[in-house]
C-alpha cells in the first residue's frame, strides 16, 4: 500500500479495532523545523502575525492585553502550508512567486497491508485543527456505525 500526502491532507490508519492510531503522513506547514529551513534556503519567508486582543474587540477586564498569534505562514504566497498543487501566485516569478518556496513534492510512504488493520482515513484542512488522530477514529468506530462517513464534518463544528 502506497500513501501520498501534501500540504495539510493527512492520512491516518485504524488498528485492532481502533485501539491503535498510526499516523501515516505530517501535515506540511511553515512551523515544521525542516519545512521551515527548506523554505528559508529557497529565498522565502516564514511569519506570524500578532494582534493584541484589544485590537480585535476582546476586553481583558483589567487584565494585560493579550497578544493573539495566527497560524505560521509563507512568503511568497501568505499560504499556511508549505507544499500544495496549485496557488500560482505563490509559484510563478511573473506574479511574484518563487517555484522553490512553495514545491509540490508529496512524502510517499509504502507500507504492507495486515489483518489487523481497520482503515485509513484521509482528511484535510481543519478538521485536524478540532480534533485529533485518536479522537477521529473513535468517532468513526462510535458515532461512525450509523452515521454516514460525509457527516463527520459535523462533529468538528461548534
């Protein structure tokens, strides 16, 4: 079995009825040390931004105004992941991309099958940033048995 995974789609594998969680894939963002390197070597930039939480409509009733950090992201591209397909902008050096910042170059994984196996789930986006490998595989073993697969969504919405 092959698993191929870029940016933030992650793939994850369900063992011994969901008793083990092995992950398969990282996620490829800007705050990854090696992500973070290859990206400063290719002439881009990470950052952050900060806020303070006055600046956003937040009162800290007398408390020091909290500064609030968003996700890192690349330059080129302000993206807050470091490989994807597409996002031209952030590629092609007419629109002022850089082709080495944000690649395209997916991780590969081979692995053999096994009966204990259950599943492998893949996903993407935010549904890692509500819940986590463990968390998604109960629900598909708990909530999963008389839900259908497209409504996972639900349980990461509040």
């Amino acid at each position: 079995c092959y698993v191929a995974n870029l940016g933030d789609s992650r793939a994850i594998l369900s063992a011994d009825d969901g008793h083990k969680v092995y992950s398969l894939s990282k996620d490829h963002k800007p705050s990854d040390e090696n992500e973070a390197n290859r990206i400063a070597l290719a002439g881009g930039q990470v950052y952050q931004s900060k806020l303070k939480a006055s600046q956003l409509g937040i009162n800290c009733e007398g408390q020091e105004d909290e500064t609030i950090y968003g996700p890192h992201r690349i330059l080129p591209g302000r993206l807050s992941v470091s490989r994807a397909f597409g996002d031209l902008h952030a590629k092609l050096i007419r629109l002022g991309g850089n082709p080495n910042v944000l690649i395209s170059e997916p991780d590969i994984i081979q692995f053999q099958l096994q009966e204990n196996f259950d599943f492998i789930f893949l996903g993407c986006d935010g549904i890692f940033d509500k819940l986590d490998n463990k968390e998604i595989v109960q629900i598909i073993f708990n909530e999963g048995k008389s839900t259908e697969a497209s409504d996972i969504t639900e349980f990461t919405q509040e």
